[in-house]
DNA sequence: AAATTGACCAAAATTCTTTTTTGGTCATTC
DNA sequence: GAATGACCAAAAAAGAATTTTGGTCAATTT
C-alpha cells in the first residue's frame, strides 16, 4: 500500500529531525529506518525541507488543537488567554522537535530552521490574535488592537517564562496571570 | 606626558571597537591610530579585553549620566521612567559600539562580547530597579516587586522598540507611554 | 506500467595541511 | 624609566584533499 510507506518515511522523518535535528538528519538515514530506498521518499517530498515543512506542519496543528480544547466559551477572557498559553507552552515544553528547532536554530544557526521559526512564532500570533478577536466580538472592548494586544501577550508571556528564569527562581502562576491579566485589561 | 598617549590609545580604541568591533580591531592598528608603539599599550591595559572592558565603562558612565539628566524630581512616576527608557534608547541609537556589539554577539557570536552584553542588560536593569525604588521611597505603590516591576518594563520596552518594528509600523511615544504606565499601575 | 530501488553524481560539508595574522613579550633604544 | 618594534607561540584564515549528502534515474521488481 502506498500510504503505509508514505507513513513510514513521516514518522521516521519526525523521529530524526526531533532527536538530531534538521542538518544532523540525512535523507539516507531517514530512508533505512523507514526502511525505504531513498528514491522511494523522492516520491512522496521533492526535497529535505518540504518533507521537514510537512513535519512541521503536523506539529503545528497539534498545537493548534491543544490550544482550541484548552478554550472554554464560558469562561472569562483573561482566563481563556491564559488557557491558551499554558497550553501552548505545556505543549512546547514536551514536544522535541520544536525544543530542538530551538536550540539549532540558537547554536548552528541553520537558516532553513531560523526561517522556519519565525513562522512558527507567527503563527501563534495569529493565533492568539484570532482567540482575542472571538472575545472583541463577544463584546469585550480592549485598550490596543488584537495585533498589537496579542504581540504584548506573547513578548510578555515568552519573557516571564523563559527569559525571566534564567536570572531568577521561577514565578508563581498566580503572578503571572495578574500580569498577563493587566496587559489585557 | 603619560596621559596624553593613554588618552590617544583609549581614543583610538573606542574608535576602532565601534567601527570594526571586538574581533575586527586589532591591537596592531589601534596602536597606529593612537601614533603609538603596540608595546605601550600594555604599559596601561594588560589585554585586549582589559582594554575592550575600559572603553565599555566609559561608555556605560556615560549611558547612565544620560539617564540620570532625564530624571525631573518632580516628575510623575511614569514620566520619570518614560524619561529615562527614551534616554537610554535614545542614547543606544546613536552610540556605535552598543550597536555594533549587538550585531557582532548577534552574527560573530564572539564569546567576550556576548558576556558584555549581558553586563550591560545587567546594568540598565538596575538602574532601571534604582529608579522604582528610589520613586517607592516616596511612598508610590507598586504592585509587583522593584526587580519583576523593572523586569517587565525593559522587556516591554525592548519589545516595543525593537521587535514590533521588524513586521510593523513604528508605534507613536503615547501608545508606547501608555503600555508601559498600565505595567507600573 | 507503475512503483521501488540503489548505484551514481555534483555540490556541499568536513577534515587535514599550510600560511598568515594576532595578542602579547622583552631586549634594546631613546 | 618610558617607549619601541622585532620576535614568538598560538590562533585564525585560506587552501587542498577527502568525505558526506541531497537528489537523480536507468534498471529491477511487483
């Protein structure tokens, strides 16, 4: 069956890129643990980086749908913000490949994965624009516009997670959210 | 006279560090500029970075005075820190080797440098803390501790400045006020 | 005939070798 | 005693040689 090989090379791809990274995998090893000539991948992707992107891809709609189940109609706006992003960065947190795209694109500096990034990061803006945008329409008013608002809400969030301790013991939940909290008004 | 050439080889340096950077500069032809054999250099520097290093505190003296000019007794609380966040950058924008020291950490990734800079960030956050303090002292409360409340604001700033401009319009000073005096409280 | 393979190739990356540059010293000069 | 610049070891850069890698395609298998 087509599929079942097309399968193995995505899986064995996901396994490699997250365990050594985007220029440590080779398509030659991603072919022998899906245990597939390397033409064989060339059917399915028409090169390294569109098989990468397809992995990626997969991922970021993982992180998507974490995000939308940590979503609650009823609950309150600031509450939902910051359900989003703890589900965003739980998942971050736990996921390989993203970690390691990290720490390449910080140490090689590998330009495919840098540019990457930068959309990943895009696309969570977007996506917190879009949850901000449903709570306007709900008829909350905010001081700034989605954009600008969800900007402050990620830079803020990124800073008191990641930046904030590697200098100081971590901060309470609590203390976050009230800051989260202000920005949103 | 002694100081005549120390002066000249400081000159000389702080010329050369700010227009080629750290790796760039060479003892060489700092020694060239300032009309002065390499040797009497290390009559008054034991190093490169001892040197490197004397030119940065001279720089950040001056980054600090600018600071410190912008701060009005009188002033609000929020004003005074707006002052003083537009004197720091204002001062970084139009100082060579700050900049130049961030584009080097960002694309040499020159190990002496990149330590620097985290000393500098180091510095500006607590003369940034000294400033809440010393405005708390006067019985202004603040929600969050001096050290987080310092913290925030240079993040946001920074934030504000520098990364909304790679994909935005450049923000106008009273929405940019405004995000800030809603951090303080 | 469609899918799959793996030997093959040019380009890129890595390693090894040679050459040049650089930070720092110190005997000599001023 | 301050200042110099030829000198040196170490590091960096450049170059040459070698290996690895992404990608192709004629041959083979299904």
């Amino acid at each position: 069956m087509i599929t079942d090989k097309k399968e193995r090379v995505i899986e064995a791809a996901a396994l490699s890129f997250s365990q050594f990274g985007f220029k440590a995998t080779t398509m030659a090893s991603v072919a022998k643990i899906a245990k597939v000539a390397k033409g064989t991948i060339y059917t399915f992707f028409d090169s390294k980086e569109s098989l990468f992107s397809t992995i990626l891809e997969r991922t970021m709609r993982q992180l998507r749908q974490a995000a939308d189940t940590a979503i609650q109609e009823e609950a309150a706006f600031h509450e939902n913000i910051q359900a989003m992003l703890d589900a965003i960065l739980g998942f971050r947190e736990n996921h390989q490949l993203l970690i390691k795209m990290g720490q390449e694109a910080k140490e090689l500096g590998t330009a495919e994965v840098l540019e990457i990034l930068t959309q990943v990061e895009r696309q969570i803006l977007d996506y917190i624009k879009s949850v901000i945008m449903k709570e306007k329409a709900k008829g909350i008013v905010t001081k700034h516009d989605p954009e600008l608002l969800a900007f402050l809400v990620y830079k803020t969030y990124i800073a008191l997670i990641s930046d904030w301790e590697r200098q100081h013991e971590p901060l309470p939940k609590e203390t976050i959210s009230e800051i989260i909290r202000a920005q949103i008004h």
